[in-house]
C-alpha cells in the first residue's frame, strides 16, 4: 500500500509538471499569435496614421502656398495705396514740383519693376510720363481704355493731383512671378524628419508621356536643378509610378501611391507612401512622401518590447505555477495526514464502538474509566459509576430468540441515551450489561437519576409473538473514594451494588459508598 501512495504521489507530481509544462506552451503560442495580430493592427494602424499625415501635410502645404500668394498681393496692394499717399503729400507742399519728383518716384529700380505708371496733364492734353506697357488712349474712349489698363494690371490705382491725372498699378504677370517665387521660398524653408520628402512638379503634358512634367523642387536634393519626368520611368520594383499618379490626378485630382527606391546611403530598397494633389492656379503637383514601416521593419521595432513581454509574463506564470505546485503538494501532504487521521480516528472508533449498540465498547469504556480515575486523582473531580443489567434477559432471549434479545438491547440503549447528558459515556460492558460514567454528578441527585433512568426503560412497550411486553434494569451505583488505587475498584463496588439490586428484587438502583450498600428506590 505505501509503495502504491509513493508511486500515487510521484504520478500526481509528474501530471502537475506536465500540466505546468502544456500551460506555457499553449500561453507562448497564444501569446505569438496575439503578437502577430498586434504587428498587424500596429502596422495598420501605423500606415493610416502615416496616411493621415501626408494628406494633412500636403493639404497645409497649399494653404501656404494661397496663404503666400495672399501675402505678396496684399503686399503689393498695401504699396500701391502707399504710393498715392506719398504723391498727394508731396503735390500738397510742392506742387510746382510734383512732377519732377514723379519722375524721380516712377523711376527708383524697385519702381521701374514694380510699378507701371502714366501721367496725363489735362491742361495741355499732353502724356507727361510713361512707363510699362500702359497703352495710350488713342481712338479709346476714357472707360473703354480704364478698361483694358484694369485687365492689364493686377492693381489699378488713379488719382487727380492738379493739371495732372495718374495712374499706376502692378503688373499682372510681375504680381504671379513674385507669388511664384515667395511660393517656392515657402516650399524650401519647411523642414520635415530625415525619412520625409517633398516633390514639386509642373506638369506640361496632362496626357502623359516623355518630359511630361518637370521636377521643380526636390527635398532630397534641394540643390540640383529641375529635371524631367516621363510616365515610363519605373521605380526600384518595375512600377510606372508617375504614369499611376498621373492617372489617379486625371481622375480625382489627388493620389496616395507606394513608391519604391533604392536607398544609396543604406544600399537597400525602401518604400515611401506618397500623396500628391494637383495645384491648379501653377499646374503644380504638389507631393509628400514619408517612410513606409514593412512588416519586418515593425517588428524590429518591436521586438525587444516583445520579447520583455513575453519573458515577463512566461515568468510569472512560472512562479504562479510553482506556487500552485508547492499548493497542490502541500494540499496533498494535508490531505493525506487528514485521511490518515480520519481513517485513524474511525478505525480507532469502530475498534472502541459496540457494533450492535454503536455505544462505547467495554475496551473503549476502559479508555474513559482511565482518563476520568486519572482526572479524579488529579484534582478530586469525582464522577458516577453506574452499572446497569436488564433483568430477566436470559429469559427473553431463550424464550423469543436471539433477534427479539437484540431489540431490546438496542431499544434500551436508545432509551437510556434520551434521558443521559453529552458528555456522559455510555459502555455495553458485556452481553446485556452495561456501564455508565456521569462526570460530575453529586450524591444528592441520585435518586432523581436513578428514577429516571428506570422509568425511562420499564415503560417501553415490546410485541414478541403477540405477547406484549416491558423490560426492566437493576442499577449499581459507586464513586471514585480517595482510597483507591484504582478504577476497577470503583467498577467493583459498583458491580456490587447491582448485584444487591438485583438480590433485593430488580427494577431498582442501589449504591455503594465503602462497605455500605444503600437503596435509591
């Protein structure tokens, strides 16, 4: 048997480890497959974030190209107002020579470039000055001619200052090469990370096809100079990319494409996710490109974080199952010394219990005679002994059989086991003798005891063979005196007394204190 507990314990020790064991790998499995769903997602998620700010990046760029086109023609408009300050100032104090200092004004480089002016004294019918391509009046009538120096100015401006009617105004085509130009300047001085780049490209053939389009400005390489496109260059995989952009630009006015090249500083291909828009005002396509994360690239960036993850966690699933381990042995090792003790226990109470009666056997009664005559010399707690013998039992038994004597050993147990304390122990002492022990119980209270005890068993009605019948018990009573040497003393005065009991008639209780025999009835 404990070779087979041994081996028990072994196979259950071996089941938890492997159990441990299945429980990491199935955690490292899930945990990868967790991993490969968050790489997905993160890739996902990082793209559409990369999307996201492209288009924003693109989007804000032509704002601040319309932003900067905005700032020059205010600027210019803000000049020319100034402009007709100065002259009305001047003509105020001098008039005599507001017309020399025209000259000199109109004249100044910044003006000459700037401005286009003209200069009609009224009094004479004469054109005092000219500059730019203003036309002359001719056959024109005064709106007719207004008209087309309107058309050709971006900002017309006339004033009467005396004999002399002026006008000025900036040049459309000097007006779109200054926004031209502070439109480039803005576009150069953005500043993005190293893995982003911007593309400006005007487009000259909207169908496609070589030199379609020329690369005015390339973050990459702010310093080279424009450089044709065709729509059957290929990138660093074989793509037509500029014919894919040309043709999302056709269709919807805007593109997000992969582009693919070779990265000389690296010397390996990278990928850029690129967003074009077209500017319509320059036939501009405007593009920003930024680095594109691969698969492999993302987990790289990751990796480490991962496998901290996972190291962490497997660990302390370890110590979790470790300590579950530890548990499970300790349960065991608990649970055995439990069962062992329970098994003990109820070995120890079958061996010391009656099998008919289930009331202390006369071993067990023994055990409780020693404990209580130890406890009597101890500290003088004295307890009852009392013996008890159903009368006639021989009798019944010949006469109605072995069966009918065993209901009335049992039928008298119970009946007796109603009217004793708990902590009173009740032996069958042997056949149908019994013994009690009443700890604690005084002299005085004898009687009423003994009393009881008897009414509680001769008023039990039997049938045995149509016969009704009633059983009685003799009672012998002794206490613990501090003469003895032993409890069997006790036990023999007590055995005594019942046997005075049953000399006197049966169906009583005597007592023995000494040599002396007294009755309870």
């Amino acid at each position: 048997m404990d070779q087979f507990r041994k081996r028990y314990k072994v196979l259950s020790l071996f089941i938890m480890v492997l159990l441990a064991c299945c429980i990491i790998l199935i955690f490292t499995f899930h945990i990868m497959r967790l991993m490969d769903v968050y790489i997905l997602q993160g890739q996902s998620s990082i793209r559409k974030e990369k999307e996201l700010f492209v288009m924003d990046g693109v989007n804000n760029m032509v704002s601040d190209v319309d932003d900067a086109r905005a700032d020059v023609s205010e600027l210019y408009e803000k000049l020319s107002e100034e402009t007709a300050v100065y002259l009305a100032n001047y003509y105020s104090e001098l008039p005599e020579h507001f017309l020399e200092f025209c000259y000199g004004y109109f004249e100044i480089p910044d003006s000459v470039e700037r401005y286009d002016a003209l200069i009609e004294n009224t009094e004479t019918g004469e054109i005092a000055y000219q500059s730019g391509p203003i036309p002359l009046r001719g056959e024109l009538s005064q709106l007719e001619w207004v008209a087309d120096l309107k058309e050709s100015l971006a900002f017309y401006h006339h004033r009467s200052y005396g004999p002399y009617e002026v006008y000025w105004g900036v040049d459309r085509e000097f007006l779109e090469e200054e926004q031209l130009k502070k439109s480039y300047e803005m576009i150069r001085s953005i500043n993005f990370r190293e893995d982003t780049l911007i593309w400006v490209d005007e487009i000259r053939k909207r169908e496609g096809g070589e030199n379609y389009a020329i690369r005015q400005y390339d973050s990459t390489q702010p310093t080279k100079g424009s450089t044709f496109l065709s729509t059957t260059q290929l990138d660093a995989v074989g793509r037509a990319y500029h014919e894919a952009v040309l043709n999302n630009l056709n269709r919807s006015g805007s593109s997000l494409l992969e582009y693919n090249y070779v990265n000389t500083k690296k010397d390996r291909r990278e990928e850029m996710l690129v967003y074009s828009k077209i500017y319509a005002d320059y036939n501009w396509i405007i593009s920003m490109g930024i680095k594109s994360v691969t698969r492999n690239e993302f987990e790289e960036l990751i990796y480490d974080k991962r496998m901290a993850i996972v190291k962490t966690l497997a660990l302390q699933i370890c110590l979790v199952l470790v300590v579950l381990l530890a548990a499970a042995v300790i349960a065991q090792m608990l649970l055995e010394k439990w069962y062992y003790n329970r098994s003990g226990k109820t070995l120890k109470e079958q061996a010391n219990s009656d099998a008919l009666t289930k009331i202390f056997n006369r071993r067990g009664g023994m055990t409780c005679l020693e404990q209580t005559f130890k406890k009597f010399k101890e500290n003088a707690d004295g307890s009852a002994i009392v013996m008890l013998d159903i009368d006639n039992f021989k009798t019944l038994n010949d006469t109605y059989g072995h069966e009918f004597g065993d209901q009335v050993l049992v039928q008298t147990v119970e009946s007796i086991k109603r009217h004793i304390r708990s902590t009173d122990v009740f032996v069958r002492w042997g056949g149908e003798e019994f013994l009690l022990i009443c700890f604690g119980l005084q002299p005085e209270y004898l009687q009423y005891f003994a009393r009881k005890i008897l009414d509680a068993v001769r008023y039990v009605e039997y049938q045995a063979e149509g016969d009704r019948l009633y059983v009685t018990v003799s009672m012998g009573i002794a206490f613990y005196e501090a003469e003895d040497a032993e409890f069997a003393q006790a036990v023999k005065r007590a055995d005594f007394a019942l046997y005075k009991a049953k000399e006197n008639g049966k169906n009583q209780a005597a007592v023995c204190v000494g040599d002396e025999i007294f009755n309870c009835e």
